[in-house]
C-alpha cells in the first residue's frame, strides 16, 4: 500500500459521509500496519522470540528459589507463574514497536498528510491503537499456543492452564483489552518525542519498570512501598487478570475468591478499563493539541 493511496483514503470524503470517511480512514491506517508488520519480519522476531528465552531461561535459572504465592493451591514451577508475565511483556514489546511508527510516520511526511485531512482526531487514534492492538493479540496468543505445545512436548514443565473455547475467548478479549491500553500509553509517548532514541530511553525508565512491577516476574507479597507500587500499577492488574482467566479451573487458583497478593477477576477487568479509556484520551488529546499548535503557528506566519 503507497503513502499516495493511503492519503486518498483518508483525505477524500463526500459530502454528508463524514462517518464512513472516519471508519475508512480507521479501516486504512489499521490495515496499514499490519501490512507493515508482514513486510518488516524482523519485528515479529524481536516481539516474540526474545521473550520465548525469557521465559525459557530465567524458568530454568530460578526453578530451584521461587516460592509459590499463597494464591496458588497446587503446585506451580516459575515458569508456569511466569507464563502470563511473558504474555503481557509481548502485548508491551508489540506496543512500543507500534508507537515508534508514529515517530517514523511524522518524519516521512505521511502523519502530517493525515493530520491535514478531514479524518477526525479520534479517527486517527483508533486507527494506529487498532493496528497495534491486532498484532499484539496475534503474537501474544501465538506464544501461549508454543507454550503449550512446549509444555506437551515436556520442552516445558506441565502447566495447568485451562485454555478452553470459553476461557480462551475470554482472555483475547481481555488482552486486546491490555493492549489496547498499552497502545495508547506508547502513543502519547511517541507523539510528545522527535527520534526514536529519545523513545527507547522513555522506555527504560517507564515500561520496563511498569512491567517488572507488575507481578509478572516475581510475587509481590506484603514488602511495604514496594507492595503498594504494584497495587497502583495499572499493569499489575491487566497481569492478575490474564492469570485469573488463565489458571481458574485447573485446582490452582480460584476465578474470584481475592486472594492474598492478587486481585479478584472484576477489579482487573475495571482497573483495566479505566486504564484503557484514560490512555485513549489521553492520545486523542495530545493529537487535537497538536493540530491546534499548527493552526497557532500558521496564523502567525500569515501576519
């Protein structure tokens, strides 16, 4: 798809049909990220096989300490308390590489074409949360399937993961929840920075932590500020959610009883969406201020 066709698409819209011109412009700038995904295969790579060694090495490195949270009624290895912090750190790593497109889009010219069109600023951000938000799903379930065939192929210890139709669902839906929250949180990021290093440095210091913080690497248990950092970690539900939906059913944890470290299953899908609606706003946002700066900057040139 060339940056001519998709800029038609978004900048030619009938009288009357600013509607169907919003959804086709969301349609196209969605559609134009997955084409980049397929045509740029060293993301997938860096999105999913990095993490597969984490999850693979620090198993094997930190099988012999971990201690299993008081949460869990059976008995779970690290990597099977593990296998849902690998999930939401590939929702995460799908997220950054998704935003830095923003970045890259502003220096080709191609975001300032689209910020220039009647496609309306929400247009703009669902369009680009949308697109990450699909390949984020795609990766993430596909790493839950290898951990599975791993685990059958005893690659991996046994996990008592109970990815039935109706759990199953229920999780993709709970991830795209994740990820689309997660989007939106690298979206205002990109939109506020100029290079691309100046992101991967942000980066260090809020996502990774973000992440580390959230329950997914190790329990938080009661350790004082520490435990109450994770609490106010948006991430550290959408982390116990996954898990919830994950493991209930299989006799190692329990779908709503609020056990010790880890929130019940509504309070993770509420904290989730709040987290969700407060990062697609904040996007849409930064977007509108962006257009009103370049409104600012050309009236004053014009006087």
């Amino acid at each position: 798809m060339t940056h001519t066709a998709i800029t038609d698409a978004v900048t030619v819209a009938p009288t009357g049909c600013a509607a169907m011109s919003a959804w086709l412009g969301i349609w196209t700038l969605t559609r134009r990220e997955m084409v980049r995904f397929i045509r740029q295969r060293s993301r997938f790579v860096g999105a999913l096989a990095q993490p597969i060694m984490f999850w693979v090495l620090f198993g094997a490195g930190l099988h012999g300490s971990f201690k299993a949270p008081d949460w869990a009624t059976g008995e779970m290895s690290y990597q099977e308390y593990f296998f849902p912090g690998i999930a939401v750190l590939i929702l995460m790593f799908t997220a950054i590489f998704s935003s830095i497109s923003i970045i890259e889009d502003r220096h080709e010219g191609f975001l300032q074409g689209v910020l220039v069109s009647p496609l309306p600023r929400w247009g703009l951000v669902v369009g680009k949360l949308t697109g990450g938000t699909l390949l984020a799903i795609l990766q993430a379930t596909l790493f839950l399937l290898i951990g599975q065939v791993m685990a059958a192929l005893n690659l991996a210890p046994t996990m008592s993961t109970t990815l039935g139709a109706v759990n199953g669902a229920l999780m993709i839906l709970f991830m795209a929840l994740v990820a689309f929250g997660l989007t939106g949180l690298g979206f205002i990021m990109a939109w506020k920075l100029d290079s691309v290093q100046g992101f991967h440095a942000v980066m260090s210091v809020v996502l990774m932590p973000m992440w580390l913080l959230s329950g997914a690497f190790f329990p938080s248990g009661d350790s004082g500020f520490l435990a109450w950092v994770v609490r106010l970690n948006p991430l550290t539900y959408g982390v116990a959610g996954i898990r919830r939906l994950m493991y209930s059913g299989g006799g190692v944890l329990p779908v709503e009883s609020v056990s010790s470290g880890l929130p019940a299953l509504s309070l993770c899908l509420a904290a989730t969406a709040v987290f969700t609606v407060l990062t697609l706003g904040g996007s849409i946002l930064v977007s509108r201020q962006a257009v009103a700066q370049r409104s600012t900057r050309d009236s004053t040139r014009r006087k």
